[in-house]
C-alpha cells in the first residue's frame, strides 16, 4: 500500500517501463525518433501509475504551460457582482476555446508589497504564459513593470497613451460615445436638468464615462449643476451612498440620472424608492453595460448593452495570438453598445 501512495516520478516510470529516464522525457516533451512501441509502453506505465510531468520539468524543456493568468484586481466585487461573475466565466470559457487552464488570482491591494510580490511570483516563476487582467487601474504600477518586463498582459479597460508595446493587449468598451448616447437619449426625451452618477476616474471607463457625459451637457445646452455630479465608484452600495446623501441635503432635482453603469443606477433606485420618489414619473434613470438585473428590477432599466462574450473571446484570441508570435495582431481594440429601453426613462416637455 505504501509503495502505491509514494510519488510517481520519471525515473519510476523510466524502471516500470525498462527504459532510460532521458527516454521517458522525451515522451512526455513529445519528442520525435521514439518507437511507436516504446512510446505506447511508457504512456502505458504513466497512464496507470497516474503521472503526468511536472510542470517545473515542462518550463525547463521550453515547453508553455498552456495555462494563463486571470488576475481581478478588486476584492470586494468578485463575488458580489453578477455581471462581474459573468465576465469571469466568459474569461474561462475564451481560454478553453483557445485550448488554455486558467488560473484565477484576487488582487485585493496591488499597493500591498505582499499581494505585488503574489502577482510577479506567478509570472517569474513561470506558471503562466500570459496574464488576464481586469479591474486595474487606468495607470496600475503593477501592471506597467510586468509590461515593461516584457511578459504578454490582455488588459480589459485601459487608456494610456502612448503605449503600444507588443506585449500589452487592449480590449476597451466604446465608453465616451456610449456616455454620450445616455445623455443624449434623455435630451432627447426633452430632459434639459440632468444629473451624473460618475464612477471611479482613476479607471479608463470611469473617466471616459464622465468625458462622454459632460461634452453632451455642453453641446447640447443642458443643465448639470455641481451638486447633481455625484461621485459614486462602481457599486450599489456607493450609488446608494451617494444619491441618499445627495437627497438629505434638499437640493431640488433634476429631471433625469445618468449613472456610470448598472450597479449604481441600482443603487440610486433604492435610495429613490426610500424618501418616496418614483422612477421615472419623478425623476428618469438610465445605465450603462446592461446587468443582468437590470430587466428584473422596478422599473426596468433603461441601459446600454455591450457583447461582453465577443469581448473577451477576442481579447484571449489576441492575446494566444501574441504568444504564438503571430505578426499584425492588433493591440487594441473597442467595442461599441446597443440602447436597451425599458422602463426606467419618461418622456417630457421642456422644462
């Protein structure tokens, strides 16, 4: 029994099968010039001794791991957010496409020097041959030193000027022209008192967002006084935070929300449907990326949708891509939004 629970290496295999360890290696590394006989013999042997090559083995061979890295920079959103989740499961199904494991990693604080020291062990050591990274800042130091190291990064929402490495892959959303599109589908309505629910401009999106709204505001003449410009991050939680502190000051309201995207709009609506004030016949809401949720909640969401499977699935293609040294893989790529209208918007006169 203890010889069966002992760990089955090559050169076991090498003895169960009579051959030389040097002979089991090239086997495994699929090496050619080994008999069909031979080779039949010890995938035999391993196959029921149950051994498989050591990844540290492969590395050394020059062989890929064939895995990549999903890094989610963000605690506190990974398991909360649906939409969230489904970006996950959409990273993982684009990497099983593309014949890849993937390993997922929480960054809680890229700042940390343990969680940074976590994150460059992974590429250092080799057990990833590119790295998936979602969440991060628009400028995240972290990410900029392993770009500069030279390993293959997908970055999903990144902005920065500048910066074409051959390393660095890009998948954005199309989020200033669809902030626009939010604005200007409530101007449209007749809404001229628009307020802005803005999310965290440290990240490309947010900033984007909030660029995209105010050119509309300007544009088109409306009225968005300081006070209906909420800083509110991504969550429920921060659009409820930010819209119930808004209401307790008695500052009268605009006719019409934008909110950065879904789970803040969530947010606003309970902190609406609190001090009694009714969506949309009081004030009109609308978001941005389409959350699941978003049908299900009172009123419906009106929103912007994005194809979050074509996103991802082209951004792992691009980044396999890279690392099969393909030419002419573009780096960056943005992907637009299609208006999804429910409930949440009234039609008015001029105000």
């Amino acid at each position: 029994m203890r010889e069966r629970m002992a760990k089955i290496d090559s050169v076991a295999i090498a003895k169960l099968a009579g051959v030389s360890r040097s002979t089991v290696s090239k086997v495994m590394n699929q090496y050619p010039n080994i008999s069909a006989q031979t080779r039949d013999r010890i995938l035999r042997v391993a196959k029921e001794q149950g051994y498989s090559p050591n990844l540290s083995a492969r590395i050394l061979a020059g062989k890929t791991t064939e895995t990549l890295g999903f890094f989610f920079f963000g605690r506190d959103r990974f398991s909360r957010d649906l939409l969230v989740n489904l970006m996950i499961a959409t990273v993982i199904e684009a990497a099983a496409s593309a014949g890849f494991h993937i390993l997922t990693y929480i960054v809680s604080d890229s700042e940390n020097a343990s969680s940074a020291a976590m994150v460059k062990d992974v590429f250092h050591q080799r057990r990833i041959d590119a790295g998936i990274i979602l969440g991060a800042k628009n400028h995240e130091p972290l990410v900029e030193e392993l770009v500069a190291e030279g390993y293959i990064l997908g970055v999903f929402d990144q902005s920065l000027a500048g910066h074409e490495e051959p390393n660095r892959v890009v998948a954005n959303l199309d989020d200033e022209a669809t902030a626009r599109k939010a604005v200007g589908y409530l101007a449209d309505l007749g809404h001229r008192k628009v307020g802005i629910l803005n999310g965290d401009l440290g990240r490309a999106a947010g900033a984007a967002k909030s660029r995209g709204f105010l050119s509309v505001v300007a544009e088109r003449g409306l009225e968005c006084r300081p006070e209906w410009r909420l800083a509110a991050d991504f969550s429920e939680d921060e659009g409820y935070r930010a819209v119930r502190h808004f209401l307790a000051g008695g500052q009268p309201l605009p006719t019409a929300f934008a909110a950065v995207n879904d789970e803040v709009a969530f947010g606003a609506l309970l902190a609406f449907a609190d001090r009694g004030i009714r969506v949309p016949e009081d004030v009109s809401l609308i978001g941005i990326d389409d959350h699941p949720l978003s049908s299900f909640v009172k009123p419906g969401l009106t929103t912007f949708a994005y194809d979050f499977h074509e996103v991802f699935r082209d951004l792992i293609q691009r980044v396999v891509a890279t690392l099969s040294g393909e030419g002419g893989v573009p780096r960056l790529r943005s992907f637009p939004s299609m208006l999804k209208i429910r409930h949440s918007c009234f039609e008015i006169g001029e105000s």
